[in-house]
C-alpha cells in the first residue's frame, strides 16, 4: 500500500511529471532549483509537450514546500492511472503496462526494491502496490498499482 506521508511536500501531479522530466538534465537539485526559479528551462519536445513556465510559476507560488519538493521528494496531491504510468516513465525510466478494462484498471512496471518504495512514498492516498520482490536485492520484479477502492 502507498505510504501518506504528512510531513512530504504535496505537489499537483502535473508539476510532479514536470519536474521529473526536468531531473533527467542530470543538473544538481540547486541548479535545478535555480533555473526553475529563474525561468531558464528548454522547450519540451516529449510526447508531453510540458510548458515549463507553469512550473515557475508554482514555484514562486509557494517556493519554501517546492524546495521542499525538490530537495526531500514530494507526494503526489491526487494520482491518476495514466498519471501513475508517465511518473514511472519519466521518474523511474521504465515502460509501464496499462491495463484500462473496467474493473481492472491498473499500470503493470517491472521495478527494483528501491524504485518500489520511491513509487509508493509518492504516489497520493488510495493506490495500492501489488507484488512481491522476488531474486536477487538489486534484480527487478513484478508490481501493480492499481485504486484502492473500485466504484
């Protein structure tokens, strides 16, 4: 089950996939700090076509729980099934299954222990984590995530 850890910065999950995608420039957490602040971002050209500028602007919004954010992870304030699926792409560089058939509505992702864990402290209340690891600690397994509660 994911964790709801109250003392985590909450972000929209939007912002959450956009400073990923950003993270993946490799700059240090300062760095990324600054040009988020600064406004100093590349032109998205993923599938997402993100608009960096809305990221600026969150962070002005509120900058001590986006530092927060970016220097001790964030939960997610309200996590959808497709939202859950491009956050393991983009945070974790996996390929997610998703299975979109009612009632059975889950994403599927091959993940570490440790990949598991950051998933789970991040994705928002009501998601649960399916799955064992099984082999070797560093060898990656079979996880779904999928609601909670069904309607």
């Amino acid at each position: 089950m994911s964790s709801s850890d109250k003392s985590k910065a909450k972000l929209p999950q939007w912002d959450a996939l956009m400073l990923e995608s950003l993270k993946a420039y490799g700059w240090s957490k300062e760095e990324l700090l600054r040009r988020i602040h600064a406004g100093e971002l590349p032109q998205d050209e993923s599938e997402f076509q993100f608009d960096y500028k809305l990221l600026t602007a969150t962070a002005a919004s509120d900058p001590a729980v986006f530092e927060e954010a970016v220097f001790n992870g964030y939960q997610i304030k309200y996590s959808t099934l497709r939202g859950i699926s491009s956050w393991i792409l983009l945070a974790l560089g996996e390929e997610p299954e998703l299975s979109l058939e009612p009632g059975q509505e889950s994403v599927s992702a091959q993940l570490s222990v440790e990949e598991r864990d950051r998933l789970a402290s991040t994705v928002s209340y009501g998601w649960v984590i399916h799955g064992e690891h099984q082999g070797p600690a560093g060898e990656k397994s079979a996880y779904r995530i999928e609601p909670l509660h069904r309607l």
